[in-house]
C-alpha cells in the first residue's frame, strides 16, 4: 500500500461522548449546536481518542446537518491528504521579503509557484512568467496573492498544483470575494444565492431607501420584542436613525440585514443625548 492510499479515518467517541474522527494529524469533533453539528478540529492529539475532550479543540471547519454530514466532510479530508501527498510540494528555506514580512519559508506547488509563510501572514508569490500566464481578470501585479481570499485566484489559475477540496474552497471564495472576477473568468452572472457580497449588492440596491437594523436589543421591560435602531438602507453614516419595536420572534438578522416593515412594525423614540 503506498502512502497516499494509507490514510484513513478513524472514528471513535470521546470523554465527552462526542463523535470524532482522526485523519492523519487533524483531529475533528462534531459538537452538536442548535442547527446541527459543529465541527472543531485540533492539530496531534497525542492521546487515544476516547480520552479527547470538546477544550482540546481550537480550530473550526463549519456547521453540518447532522453525523452524515459530518462523515462526509471527514471523508472529503482523507482524499484531501492523499492527494496533497500526491502533489508532492517541497518545503524549502528562504529570507526572501514579503508584502507581509521576512519569509519564514516557503512550500513550492511548483517552478515559479512558491506559498511563503511570514510571522504574521503569507501566501503565494509567482514568477513574472507565472503571473503572466494567469487569466488577466485574476492577476494581481506583481504576482503576490495573499492567503485569506487571494489564493483562490491562484488555485483557479493553476487548477493541477491543487487538491481537489482546495479547488472546491477556491471556487467559493473566488465567487464570494471577488464576484466581479469571477463573473469575467466564467463568461456568465452570478445567480442570487451564489455569491455573498453578490448578493449584499443586490440587497443593498433593493433596500437603498427602507429602514435596515444596525442595532437591536432585548429590553428587560419588553421580553417579547426586539428593540432596534435602523438606518436607510443600513448605512450608519446615514441620519437620520429610527427606531422601532420587532416581535422577538420574528426578528432575524439574516446575513445582509434585518428590513423592517413600517407598515407593522411599531415605532420607539430614540433616546437624545443630555444638553452639553
């Protein structure tokens, strides 16, 4: 059996009574939360998993429906690692100056493709010949392309040097982030529900002129509603405010922002500041 095809998962329950699964070094545990499970994920766990508990767990990969879901994405990982193995990137020393710090080193996908770790952040560096090659509406001059979002242009550049759950994640972040490039680099719109900040865009241009939440409470007084303070359209730079009085169970602030209905909902005089 050769390496890639030696990874495995294996599952077990914790000291906690939580499902968990060990995938080469990575650790993950399903936590049950309101909305299903989530999953948290540590890093050489020197212990056998029914000694593992939810505190040694630091990192978070996201909320899943249920155990199959969790499997599911515990699965996704075990092919993950076996084709990084595959890959086969090198790890090579280097003082080269980033736009985020000394290098610390660097793990080359490939000739001119170099990721570099810094004290404080990092990403990809290409070569000019490398950069060049890349789609015109993805490249950034100079060739540097940060890790929080930028790396998806590279992974969408270079789709080989990739795993294919880091095309998967690549893929997402490129039409969340940069819906614009996206939109170019597949010759097509996004659809609503496809990309985050597409979609706040088209919010914010449906709702540019009703009252949206920037602030909500529940007051001790009133425990079956929502206390909130709204602007046009959102914008907190935008006076002036309102205020209005939402049934608790009906308020949700959602991921772009909380419309209130000025034909329902009932409106609160805002506090004024004391006379200096």
């Amino acid at each position: 059996m050769n390496a890639a095809a030696s990874i495995l998962a294996v599952y077990g329950s914790t000291a906690d009574n939580h499902l968990a699964a060990l995938v080469g070094d990575t650790a993950y545990l399903a936590v049950p939360v309101a909305d299903g499970l989530r999953i948290a994920s540590a890093w050489r766990l020197n212990r056998p998993i029914p000694e593992w508990k939810q505190a040694d767990f630091y990192g978070a990969a996201g909320t899943v429906p249920n155990e199959a879901g969790f499997r599911a994405h515990v699965e996704e990982q075990v092919q993950h690692q076996r084709e990084r193995n595959a890959l086969d990137r090198q790890r090579q020393s280097s003082d080269l100056w980033t736009p985020w710090g000394g290098s610390q080193g660097g793990e080359v996908y490939a000739e001119g493709v170099v990721f570099h770790h810094t004290a404080s952040h990092g990403g990809f560096n290409l070569d000019d010949a490398r950069n060049a090659a890349m789609p015109a509406v993805l490249r950034v001059e100079g060739g540097w392309y940060e890790e929080d979002c930028e790396w998806a242009k590279v992974a969408f550049g270079f789709p080989e040097l990739f795993t294919a759950y880091e095309r998967r994640i690549a893929e997402k972040t490129l039409r969340d982030t940069f819906p614009e490039c996206w939109e170019a680099a597949h010759g097509r719109p996004l659809a609503p529900g496809e990309s985050f900040l597409n979609d706040r865009r088209l919010f914010e241009e449906a709702h540019a002129q009703d009252w949206i939440v920037i602030s909500a409470s529940r007051p001790q007084s009133s425990p079956g509603s929502v206390t909130c303070i709204a602007a046009l359209g959102g914008k907190r730079d935008r006076q002036p405010f309102r205020g209005f009085l939402v049934p608790a169970a009906e308020y949700r602030s959602g991921p772009h922002g909380f419309v209130i209905d000025e034909a329902r909902h009932e409106t609160w005089v805002l506090p004024t500041a004391p006379d200096a």
